[in-house]
C-alpha cells in the first residue's frame, strides 16, 4: 500500500471536521474560548477626552516661556478626580488640577505633569493656589482624545480568534459581558491492547502499564478540549466495538484510539471502521507514526493512533491537535515552528520524520541536537526522549541526509512560555 502524504492526510481528517455550534456564556469564563462572532464597539474608548497623567490642565499657549531658571506661575482655579464631570472652562492664565483619567475641561488642551511643576520641583515663595511650571507644554500633550483607543462602530475582534487575558478585558472596556463561543470539544480517549494494565496495578510477565491514556488525555486538554477517558479495549472486534459505542453514548466529538493499527494479527481498529463505519486510509508517510487510520464512526470522526508511545504523540500533534483545534472554532490550525541549525548530522528514511531534539539558544542564533541534553534515542517507544526534549525537528519526506549546519523547522513541544535555555559557545 502506497503512503500516504502528511499533509493530504491531514487535509482529509480536517475535511470531515466542522466547528462546533455556538453557545453564549458570561466573559468570566472567556478565556481561552473562541469567538463565534465579530465583536463590535458600540462606544469610542476612552468616551471623552481625558488626562494621561497627574498634572495640571492648561491653555499650552500660556506655557509657551517656561524653563527650568525662569518657570511659568500659574493660578490654580480648581480640581478635577477621575469620575468629575467637569463644566467649567479652563480660563487664559490658570490651570486646574487633574489626576489620571479625569476628564479634560473645556479650553485646556494639555497637561502638565506634576513632575515638570513645583509639586515635584522646588521652588521658593510660591503664592498659595499657584503652580510654577518649568517646561512648556504643546496642544495635545498627555491628553487621551475620544476614540483613541477604539472607536465606536469598529471591530475589536473577529470572530475565530482565541481568547487571552487582554481580550477579554477588552470584552468589558466595550459591554460585551456575555459573547458568543463555539462549544468545547469532548474528545474520546480509548486505549486498545491485552497487553494493557492500569497505572495503579503490578506488572505481570507480558504487560505493560496504559500510559497513553495519560498522555492523550493531557494533550487534549491542553489544547482546550475535555478529554473523556473510555478505559481500555482488548484485541478483539467485539469489545472494539463495545467501548467505542459507550463512547458515542457520552457525545464525543472526535474519537482518538491508540494501538490496534498496524499490520499485526490482533490490530483491530481498522478492522472495526471498516465494519462499523468509514475507513478513509490507513497508513501515513510520517516517522514515526506510519500505522495511522482514520475514518468515521456514525458521523463522529476517530483517528487511530499508533500504540507507541512517541509514535502516538508525534501523530497526536501532526493530525489530532489540529482537529481539535478545527472542532473548537480556531481558524489558525498550523503549529508554531521556527528555524534552527542542525548541530550534527541527521540520517533519515525518507519519510517525513519528526525527529525528538532540545533547542538552545547561542550568540549566532537557535540550534537544535537530536542527539544530546537527554535525547539520546529516536525509537518510536522511548517515551523518555519526548520527556528529555524540548522541541521535535522536522525533517521533509525525501530527504535521507542533512549535514550539521543545516536549516531546519522546529516545532517547540510547548510554544506556550516554553523556555529555551541559552548556552555560551564554550558550553
């Protein structure tokens, strides 16, 4: 059987996804959600001209000769908090104090901070209610005009896009204290293998512990999904069958399998999609992770990971983050990556391989190791060199051989607030 390309077996998993419906929630629980709608400003921000600092509102013209040996004296004539309505005008030759934010009054077109005035300069025989002032000032200083941050009537943001923490304070700077998102996806986890024991249990001659479930279940999560765990299923048909329907039964959105994919006697998920639903492709041009299956289960897409471990993640974030990402509304799907130089040489197979690396930082730039800081092996069940890595490097289909020094794509396993360690040369 022909391999098939990463990228048109992506193409095809995000062919048979669509986002998910909108639901509309307070924007206390907006974060990280995404927006299933343009989000308009109904007023300007700020609503009406306001002070950027603590100072004095004056004509700027009245400060035209100020210096620090020969200061401008002004009278005070008033004082204005932030929340005032003031409806007074500034008169020629006065100043009115202001604090941050309060409204600027009618006739004064700049303020003087306290910091260029005898409130933090020191001069003598000042007549009470007055202020010196020491630099002069020009129209518009340190004044916030309508609109200047957002105008009325525009779009603050569009719908797709993620939520963060600025976001929704703009949100609130703009009324919108309930938005429409789309749902949360609920992705399946169902780990598959006789060979499986749970975490809490002793091994026995021929079994190994289910620490995909684990790993699947907080990569979901971390890709703001819920992750639904649906136990273990043994090597047969039967109970393939049976726990993928429980799994229908609890409103998943996509189903992920691990193991049961590849060629062996007892790799029953395709067997079971081709039965029980549609069998789209088995078998993938990517290293590791080449004995992935993908097809639909009564609508519900499922995509069969390889039991592997690394193998499972590698092709968790190639097919399966994307379609979460697709299911909860994202409109950006591809992965962050950036450029770095190889430190050493890399042999591949050919196939498009997503080689577990460190990246650092030197004085000329990013480098990537496939082979050092604990990334010592590639093998597709090491799941210690995911844990010892830091990045995957991506290595393009046909390409056997990159000299050290070579450019490459990286992936960071962790783009968000990964930390990436900066070595000296000499290191």
């Amino acid at each position: 059987m022909a391999l098939l390309p990463v990228n048109e077996a992506l193409t095809q998993i995000l062919s048979h996804i669509s986002p998910l419906p909108a639901e509309e929630i307070p924007i206390t629980a907006g974060y990280n959600r995404v927006l299933a709608e343009d989000v308009q400003a109904v007023d300007n921000i700020p609503p009406f001209r306001n002070s950027a600092m603590d100072g004095y509102a004056v004509i700027a013209a009245d400060t035209a000769t100020a210096s620090p040996d020969a200061p401008v004296v002004l009278p005070v004539t008033g004082y204005i908090a932030a929340g005032d309505a003031p409806d007074n005008p500034v008169a020629a030759g006065t100043a009115v104090r202001i604090m941050t934010g309060a409204p600027v009054p009618p006739g004064a077109d700049a303020v003087i901070r306290f910091e260029n005035t005898s409130e933090f300069i020191d001069y003598p025989n000042l007549p009470a209610e007055h202020v010196a002032i020491f630099h002069p000032a020009t129209p518009g200083d340190n004044v916030r005009e309508p609109g200047e941050d957002v105008s009325a009537g525009s779009v603050v943001l569009r719908r797709g896009h993620a939520l963060r923490p600025q976001d929704v304070g703009m949100l609130a700077a703009v009324g919108k204290g309930r938005v429409r998102v789309h749902k949360i996806p609920r992705v399946g986890i169902l780990a598959t293998g006789d060979e499986l024991v749970g975490v809490d249990e002793p091994l026995s001659p021929g079994k190994i512990r289910n620490s995909n479930e684990y790993t699947l279940s907080a990569l979901v999560e971390s890709y703001g999904a819920i992750a639904v765990p649906l136990g273990v299923a043994r090597d047969t048909n039967t109970d393939l069958a049976v726990k993928i329907e429980a799994g229908l039964a609890q409103n998943i959105d996509l189903l992920l399998s691990s193991a049961g994919v590849s060629a062996g006697d007892y790799d029953v998920v395709k067997n079971v999609l081709a039965e029980t639903g549609d069998m789209h492709f088995w078998q993938v041009n990517i290293k590791p992770g080449k004995p992935l299956a993908f097809g639909t289960v009564r609508g519900v897409p499922l995509i069969g990971l390889p039991g592997n471990p690394v193998a499972s993640v590698v092709a968790f974030e190639v097919f399966g983050r994307a379609a979460i990402l697709k299911l909860g509304g994202h409109r950006t799907l591809e992965k962050p990556m950036l450029a770095a130089t190889l430190v050493e040489d890399v042999h591949n197979s050919g196939r498009e391989h997503y080689m577990r690396a460190y990246l650092f930082q030197t004085e000329t730039g990013f480098q990537v190791t496939t082979r050092g800081s604990g990334v010592l092996v590639q093998g597709s069940g090491i799941l210690s060199s995911l844990v010892n890595a830091n990045a995957l490097v991506v290595i393009p289909s046909g390409k056997k051989f990159l000299p050290a020094g070579s450019t490459v794509n990286v992936w960071l396993l962790d783009w968000r607030g990964a930390n990436i360690p900066f070595k000296n040369s000499g290191d």
